[in-house]
C-alpha cells in the first residue's frame, strides 16, 4: 500500500542542512525499498561552498541518529569528530562555565556522553548516498487544485518545474517553503536583539594551542555582560601537535547589524569587544591572526512557531523551518526530534499503519507545541545569560547539556 493509494510517493526535502540531509537520509533508509524516491534540493552550488564552519554536539542525539542514519555512515562518524584522537567510550570530563568578567568557574556541568562533530564534515558525511540536487534555488511553489495533485516547485534558472507527492520543508531560518507556504508577512523571521560573531582559527602555535584548550579538551564557555562566549576545538590534525589544532571561536553580541559581516572586520569588531573578558577567552580572541575570511557575524533571527497550512497534507516543515530559535542553549539538534518523529512516522505510512494525513497532523501537532516552547526559551535564555549572576537559574545550567 502507497501513501496516496496509486503510486510510491515522490518526496522532495528542500535544504541541504543538516536537517535536511538527516531528513532525506531517514526516508530512504525506511521509504527506498518501496519504490519511493527521495531527493535533497540544496540552493547552494557546493555542500560548503560559504567557507564556513564551526562545532555542534550530539551527545543525547545519539539513540535518534542511530535510527535514522545507515550503518556505513554510523561506523564512520568518528571522522566528523572535532578531535578524532579521543576515546569516547567513557564520559568526557563536565564542562567549566565561567564567570567572564572575573574569571571565577561558576559551575562544572556534566558532559555525559559528549561528543563535538565539526559541522562541514557531519554534513558531507551525510550527504553520502543521497541524490542531492545542488545549486537549486527555489523561487516558487504551486499546488495542483485536485487535493491528491502534486506540488510544483520552481528553481532559479530552470526551465523545467520539479513535481513532488511530499514536500518537506527544511531550509532553515529564513526558509523559503514556510514564506511561499504561509506567506511574507507571517513567515518571515524576525531580527532577534543579539548577533553572533564566529569563527574558526589555527594559532600555528603550540603554547598559544595548549593554554587556550587548557580548561577543557572539547569546549567551554563563559557568561558575560553581552551573553555567551564560546571556545572549542574545531580540529585535530595532529594530537602531538598543538601547532596544528584549529578552534571555534563564538560570541554574542547585544548590538544590531544592519548587514552581515565576514573576514577582517569581523575579527576587529571581536577584539574590540573582548578586552576585559576572561581567559582564556580573552587570548583566544587577541591572538586571531589577520585576514582570517573564514570569520562571519550575522544578526540572529526567530520564529515563534505557529500552525501551517500543509495543503492538503503536501507540504510540512522541519528544524529550523519549523522553529528558528536562538542558540542560546548549543540546541543546534533539536531538529533530530523533527527528523526522528517524521521518519518513524513516515515508516508507519509505508507499512499502513496510518494514511499520510493522519501521520502529518501527528508530527505538526508536536512540532508546534513544542516549538512554539523552544523558541519562547531560547529568548529567555539569551536573555538570562547576560546576567551573570543568574546564569544557575538557566536550563543550560539547571538541567544540563541534555535540557
């Protein structure tokens, strides 16, 4: 039995993210056997072609990625790993959250099962297998007026329209699908109070390298005045030589921007904002060498979650299409909840456990309750975290790395 009773679904994910690819990967490990097919449509000409990169965790993600990625991509995910040398088989040591301005530990937060993947890497790693369309720019979305039609999705620059039975919308922040879907005005994501200076860096210096890791092997943070700052290691070439290891360098600014930034001018506005934090953030900042491009700074955006219209159960949406919130709490994978819900229950339309309307209004039904709560508590954490002095009060600290 197929979803729509006549033919294998024709899924298209928009986005080539990490959730999209996760998403794409999901439904064709438990779809493809079926006849379904499943493409990533990606705006980008290359998975990596912004030059950016930085680190994400996946420690209490790791049951759902089990489930949703294949066996060869799961016996290779050590080599997305910031530090490939480690052993991951106990837990890492608890994290140190500093006082910022006065250099005091304020909590030691336990890190149980932690591991840090470098984000670039992760998404190569699970782009494999998958028929990822790139350089597609969607630029419109139309419905057939029969409520079983298909959707048709127009790229930038193609004179062929692209047909699909299920659109899953995973595109991120500022995601096109949930605009043409809900329209501009209702869809658009709105500029939060903070932006967000990041960056990756290798100090070819091996004293500069080992003070700067000194506090934690993986990473550590400390609270400031303007909210979060952030250092980790990016990447170890070369675990006997400190010359060699790269870091991510992230801080949040209480400031707009009208327009985003990259390169030197990133670096210089980051220096000039961090003369009185803490080390070893304070050096970890000082010593970016120049003309380091691959240092970005954008204002950061959300979207409060609010019911969609799926058009007749055609279109959804997932990650940070579904609910755009604020990295206040590393919730980078809160979007594996959206993927590992959506393939489980996608999984059921195949075996007919459900038709393919009552599966979508399940998984939209959770991913707006809880996204509408996500994105309410990242604000609040934001905000909570440029107040030193309450920082035990925020769930980052009060319930750990798995909040």
């Amino acid at each position: 039995m197929t979803a729509n009773g006549i033919h294998p679904l024709r899924v298209v994910v928009v986005g080539g993210g990490i959730t999209g690819l996760l998403l794409a990967q999901g439904l064709q490990k438990v779809l493809s056997s079926n006849g379904y097919q499943v493409r990533a449509y990606e705006r980008d000409a290359h998975l990596n072609q912004r030059d950016r990169d930085w680190t994400m965790s996946i420690h209490w993600s790791l049951p759902s990625l089990r489930r949703i990625l294949p066996e060869d991509i799961l016996a290779d995910i050590h080599l997305a790993y910031t530090d490939q040398s480690r052993s991951y088989d106990n837990d890492q040591p608890p994290i140190p959250f500093y006082n910022g301005i006065t250099g005091q530990v304020l909590h030691r937060v336990p890190a149980p099962n932690l591991r840090r993947l470098s984000r670039a890497r992760f998404r190569e790693l699970c782009a494999r297998g998958l028929d990822v369309r790139l350089g597609k720019k969607l630029v419109g979305m139309s419905f057939d007026e029969k409520d079983d039609g298909p959707v048709t999705l127009r790229f930038e620059g193609d004179e062929e329209p692209v047909e699909a039975d299920l659109v899953i919308g995973a595109d991120g922040t500022n995601s096109k699908v949930r605009r043409l879907l809900i329209g501009e005005e209702d869809g658009v994501a709105t500029a939060s109070e903070w932006c967000m200076y990041n960056g990756v860096v290798c100090y070819g210096d091996a004293e500069k390298a080992r003070f700067v890791r000194e506090p934690h092997p993986l990473c550590t943070l400390a609270f400031t005045e303007q909210g979060l700052a952030f250092c980790g290691i990016q990447n170890v070439p070369n675990p006997d030589a400190p010359e060699t290891w790269s870091f991510n360098i992230l801080r949040f600014a209480y400031h707009q921007l009208t327009t985003s930034l990259t390169g030197d001018v990133v670096i210089e506005r980051l220096k000039s904002m961090s003369h009185t934090i803490s080390e070893p953030f304070r050096s970890a900042i000082d010593w970016i060498p120049p003309t380091r491009s691959n240092f970005f700074a954008t204002q950061l955006r959300y979207w409060v979650t609010k019911q969609w219209d799926n058009r007749c159960s055609r279109v959804t949406l997932a990650g940070d299409a579904a609910h755009a919130m604020l990295p206040a709490r590393g919730q980078g994978m809160n979007a594996l909840e959206d993927v590992g819900r959506f393939v489980a229950l996608m999984d059921g339309v195949k075996q007919g456990a459900q038709p393919l309307p009552d599966a979508l209004g399940i998984y939209e039904k959770e991913v707006v309750e809880r996204g509408r709560d996500v994105v309410v508590r990242s604000l609040e954490d934001c905000r909570a975290n440029m107040m030193v002095a309450e920082v035990g009060k925020t769930r980052l600290v009060s319930k750990g790395l798995d909040a």
